[in-house]
C-alpha cells in the first residue's frame, strides 16, 4: 500500500539530489577538507593532536544527528513536511559549507564548529531524502530507482572532485590556500542548484494522522510514535533483522572506505594512486551501480546484496596480498562494481520493508545505525593492526563482518517484511484522517 507516483520527473529531481550532495562527501569530507584542517588550519599543532581533533570534530556531529535524528523524523511524518524538513538542512548544509571559506590558518574552533554544522546539515537532508523513495517510486521499480540516485551520486561527487584537485594542483604556489577556500564555495553552489529540482518537482507526501493525534502539538506527537514505535518492535521482526545484518556487513564496507588510503600509505603507495584510485572509483561505480539495479529484477533483492558481500570478501582476502600499486588500482576497481550497488540495494530493501507514512521515522533509525554502527569496523581494524604491527590482517579480519551480515541477511524473509509493512499501513491509511501534505 505505497503512495506512488510515476512522475518520471520527479523520479529524475530525487536522483539528481544523490548528485547534488555528493560533492559535499567527495570534497569536503573525504579529500579537501581534511587535509586542509590538519594541515593548514592546525598547523600550529602535534600532527597527531591534529588528527585527533578531526575525529572529535567528526563524532560530534554523529551524536547531534543521533539524537536530533528520530524525534525530526517523526515530527516530519505526523506533519507532512519530509520534503520541508530536507530543504531545511540544505540550507544548513549549504550555508555551513560556504562559510568554510573564512577558515584560515589558526581558526581551529572556528573550522570545527562550522564543519559540525555543514555535517549536521548534510545527514540530517539524508534522513528525509531516503524516507521519499518509498513515495516517489513504485514498488517495482524501487532497486532501479535507488541505483540510479547511487550512480548520479557517483557522477557528481566525481565530476566536481576532479575540478576541484585540478583547481588546487594548478594555483600558483602562493594561492593554493585561497584556491583552496574557494572550492568550498563550488561545493556549496554545486549542492544547492542541483536541489533546486526536488525543491519544485518532487511532491510532499500525504500526510496521515491518527485521530487521537489531532489533539497533539508535533512534539508530543512525535514522541508518542517514537514510544510506540519501541513498544511494538516484535512486529517488524524481518525488518529488525534486516537492520541487524545491516549494520554489520555494511561496518565493513565503511571500513574499507575509510580506511583505504591510509593502508595505501602505510604501504608506501603515491598520493597519485591514492587520490588517482578514488577518482576512478567514483566514475566505475556509475554503471555498475546501474547493473545492480537491474540484476536485483533477475535474481532478487536480498541475493544480489548478498552477492555483493561475497565479492566484498573476496576483495578483504585480497588486500592481504597487496604489494605493488597497481594491485591498489584492482582493488580499487573492485570495490567499484559493488560498492554503489550494495548500498543502493540496502536502501531501497529498508524502503520496502518500512511502512511509508513513517517512513521519515524509519529511515532516521536505518541512517543513524549505520553511522554509529560504523564506528565498529575502524575499530577493528585499528585493534588489530596493533596486535599485529600492521595493517594486513586489518584488512582480512573484516571479513567477519561479512560473514556475519551475509548469514544474517540470508535469514531475513523478505516477502514476510514487506507483507507485514503493507498490513501495517493499511492499518494507518484506515484509521487515520488523511490531511494535505505540507507542500
């Protein structure tokens, strides 16, 4: 029982959003920004402080998004303003980013405090952009949908990335700070005119209200779905176990993300592979993003995850022998073809099997775990590479994460989670006073 819309349309200003804010992930939080904090605007201090700071910094935005996250999910759905509450972090997201421009050299407090806000602003835009899929896309075509946002994401984040490196590697040797600065700004342009079509062209969800909801304000409202929502957990046993697996095989794929250039450069690698392999990675993953959107209507959802955990395996044993650079571009390749797809997948499968008119509530719980599940994996690793003295077994010991997530996934029934989602928002659509979206 979806509220659907074949608005091709609108379907095209959802993904384009994927490409929209992916250049935030790309330049700000994965490559530039990085670099720039450590070493230009903490320059006066211990590298490893430096380091240590940025993953404060990093954190501190994940609690603020953690706790904020369910409440506004909720609040969004008892509204009806999922799209009013993404563009409001947008604009958060966007304006934090811009700023980023007057950090120089010494604002440490200044460049973290802005960062937490632009990283506020960006996962919480998150939260509600996933919880419109399941009312933009038809069931039938939700995997498609999904993988083609993931892959706009990857054509995005990539195409503003190579501008950008391209930018700060050509300044002149005097001005590769203000270069710098200036592509926080193309970041911040870059994510809000590609929102700008989900802005017009993407409907506000119906909005459903219980009757005895009427005499609530949306916080308490909001509050009472979060309570209820604990209290009645049982009945969403697939979607639990779903979340489970989730967190699991997917802290592997995070942690092979995230700590792929630091294993490089432990091995000694060049920054030239490092930075070539993510580019390349960002622009593999388009297609391949797209074929799992396909193979997902040949051999279903949940095996074509599945199939991608195994390949993510695979790639964990072969980390272990890696020696030479060009086994880092193969792996980089690798990762590529399931990197969109597993992710893409994972979405759209959440989406399906959570009810959609609390689908903002739901997907802030599936967005939330997988960043505070995240922290599990670079644990590991971490771990692990101290025992050991190095980084090689680091990377094979995620291959339990795999295992694990692979087994639980392959447990979870499907077509009872999607059953009990429906039976569930019929329920809903049969009490509830049906109100105008907030559009």
């Amino acid at each position: 029982m979806k509220t659907k819309s074949s608005d091709g349309r609108a379907v095209f200003s959802w993904t384009l959003y994927d490409w929209a804010n992916s250049a935030f992930v790309t330049t700000v939080v994965a490559t530039v920004y990085p670099i720039y904090y450590t070493g230009v605007v903490s320059s006066h201090l211990p590298a490893h402080i430096a380091t240590s700071n940025w993953g404060l910094i990093t954190a501190a935005a994940l609690v603020l998004v953690a706790g904020l996250g369910p409440v506004l999910g909720a609040m969004a759905d008892f509204n009806g303003r999922k799209k009013r509450f993404l563009l409001l972090f947008v604009a958060l997201g966007v304006a934090a980013t811009a700023l980023l421009y007057f950090v120089r050299s010494g604002d440490v407090l200044m460049g973290a405090l802005i960062f937490i806000l632009a990283q506020l602003g960006f996962s919480g835009a998150i939260i509600f952009y996933d919880s419109l899929l399941p009312h933009i896309a038809p069931p039938e075509d939700i995997d498609r949908i999904s993988s083609r946002g993931y892959a706009m994401g990857y054509a995005g984040g990539g195409l503003l990335l190579a501008v950008n490196l391209w930018m700060i590697q050509t300044a002149p040797a005097g001005q590769v700070e203000h270069i710098t600065r200036l592509v926080f700004l193309t970041v911040a342009a870059w994510w809000l005119i590609f929102t700008l079509p989900l802005a017009f062209f993407v409907p506000e969800p119906a909005r459903r209200v219980l009757p005895h909801e009427l005499r609530y304000n949306p916080v308490q409202a909001s509050l009472g779905r979060l309570r209820n929502t604990f209290s009645e957990i049982g009945k969403y046993r697939e979607l639990s176990k779903f979340i489970f697996a989730f967190w699991l095989y997917n802290n592997g794929i995070g942690t092979i993300i995230t700590m792929a250039t630091a294993y490089g450069t432990e091995l000694g690698f060049a920054q030239t592979t490092l930075i070539g392999t993510l580019l390349m990675v960002q622009f593999v993953a388009i297609p391949f993003s797209l074929l799992f959107g396909w193979l997902a209507k040949r051999l279903g959802v949940k095996q074509s995850i599945l199939l991608s955990i195994a390949i993510y395996s695979l790639i964990a044993i072969a980390g272990y022998f890696l020696t030479q650079e060009w086994h880092f571009w193969a792996l980089g390749f690798a990762v590529a073809t399931v990197q969109g797809g597993s992710q893409a997948l994972s979405r759209s499968l959440f989406g399906r099997l959570a009810p959609p008119s609390r689908s903002a509530e739901f997907f802030s719980f599936f967005s939330i775990s997988e960043k505070i599940a995240g922290a599990a994996g670079p644990l590991v690793f971490a771990l692990v590479g101290r025992w050991m003295g190095g980084s090689r077994l680091s990377i094979v010991s995620l291959i339990l994460f795999f295992i694990a997530g692979g087994l639980l996934l392959s447990r979870v029934n499907v077509e009872e989670g999607i059953r009990v989602a429906e039976s569930e928002e019929a329920g809903l659509v049969s009490q509830a006073v049906p109100l105008a979206g907030a559009d």
